[in-house]
C-alpha cells in the first residue's frame, strides 16, 4: 500500500510539472537585427563617387578654359595694341570704273572710319587697295623705308620688318625696281630680302623662286663666297644695282608687305 501511494504521488508530481511547463507561453522568437545590405561596393555609392569625380573635372576643365581665355584674350589685345600703333591709319586708293560716280582718288582712312565702310560694301566688294601710313603701294604690296632705326644687320632688319608684318623687299621686275630706287636715298645701301644659303645658292626671304633672269646685280657681283646678303645701292656710273656684302654690317632696309584690301 505504501509502494502505491509513493508511485502515485510521483506520478502527479510528475503529471503536474508536465502541465506546468505545458501551460507556460511559448517565448516570442527574437527579431534579427536588419543589417545593412549596402556594401563599399553597391551601385548608389558609386554613382555618388563618379558624381563627385566629375563635378571634380568639370571645376579642373572650367578653371583650365578661363586661364587659357585670359592668356588669349590678353595676347589678342597685345598684338591688337601692336596692330593698332603700326597701322592706325590706312592710306588708300579706290578704283572705280565709268560708270561709277566718284573719281579715282586716294584718301587717308583711319581704323574707325574702315570699319563703318566694311559695313557698308559686301564681303566680295573689296574695292580699297590699302597700305599702312607712310607705306608706299605699288602693284600688290606696300614698301617702307624703315627709318626708326637708321641701320641694322641683315638679319636685324628682317626682324624690325618681320615685327610689322612684313619682311625685306622681294624684287620680281624692273618695274618694281625702279619704283622702289625711286624712294631710296642715292647715298645709302638697302638691304634686300635676298641671300646666298651656301655654295653661292642665293634664295628669297619668302621662298620666292631666285631667277637669275631677273636680277639687277652690278657688274662683277656677286663678287665673294664670304659675302652671303644682298643690298641695292647706287653707283654713279651704272646706277641702281645690286651687291653683296657681309650680313653683319649695318645698313638700311626696304621692307615690303602685301597690300591690304578693302
């Protein structure tokens, strides 16, 4: 009797924390903390970093364009000023034809009044054959005497003309000869854009072809090896001829541009 009680008593405590434990709430499985999926390396992380790189260019490029344009403009000005002290004035000649009202004439027009004129005539209607104050026109191209600095090297002189857009005089005819040795002083030599590049091969500053069939040399000239540039000087008794002498010694210049047209 005493072996029943005990095992019935264990049963029931047994059945008893069976229902106790059975009667207890399951606990409410915890939530996972959301992580987040963006890694370095997703797609709005890197549109942002190829945003910024070319936001990052563009700043370079804009900041390289406008110190380019300043370093332009600034250079446009210069040779505008330089353009402007050599050439401020234009001495021109219209030619007309008979049926036109005007007379053939010249007159002086200055950059301002050029201006209001090219916007009267049409592109094609270039009828002003013009040349820089103090320049002669003859043909198509303009002449100076340069008389700013009295005398120079051959090479010096090609530069002082080389800065007024122009080079030492290329002579192609007798008619261009002589209209130039009408300008020139009969006391002076003139350097000439002509010169002997070795083994007596004498060539033109602008590439011109060198013929010897149209050449006013005096007689006996070219006369030495070592003599490599050309002048045109006056003897009295053959006249206007050309010689050759050492580049290196000073001497007036004739420089010659093509003649401007309007």
């Amino acid at each position: 009797m005493a072996s029943e009680i005990t095992y019935a008593e264990v049963k029931f405590k047994n059945e008893s924390n069976s229902l106790h434990t059975y009667s207890e709430s399951p606990a409410a499985p915890r939530e996972k903390p959301i992580r987040d999926l963006r890694k370095p390396g997703s797609p709005s992380l890197l549109l942002t970093s190829l945003m910024l790189l070319l936001l990052l260019l563009a700043i370079t490029f804009l900041v390289a364009f406008i110190i380019y344009f300043q370093k332009y403009s600034q250079l446009l000005e210069e040779k505008k000023a330089a353009k402007n002290i050599m050439h401020n004035e234009l001495n021109c000649t219209k030619s007309v034809s008979p049926m036109e009202a005007p007379p053939i004439g010249q007159r002086a027009l200055t950059l301002e009044s050029i201006e209001i004129d090219l916007g009267i005539l049409a592109p094609e209607d270039k009828v002003w054959s013009c040349c820089p104050k103090d320049w002669r026109l003859f043909g198509s191209h303009c002449y100076l005497v340069p008389t700013v600095s009295s005398s120079a090297s051959w090479n010096k002189s090609e530069e002082n003309c080389s800065r007024m857009g122009a080079h030492l005089v290329v002579i192609q005819s007798q008619e261009e000869q002589d209209f130039i040795t009408g300008i020139l002083d009969t006391h002076a030599a003139y350097f000439i854009g002509l010169w002997d590049t070795g083994h007596r091969q004498w060539q033109w500053v602008d590439q011109t072809p060198y013929e010897e069939s149209i050449t006013f040399w005096h007689n006996g000239e070219p006369s030495s090896g070592n003599e490599k540039c050309a002048t045109i000087i006056y003897r009295w008794k053959t006249g206007w001829g050309w010689n050759d002498i050492s580049c290196s010694l000073k001497q007036k210049s004739v420089c010659q541009m093509k003649k401007i047209n309007l």
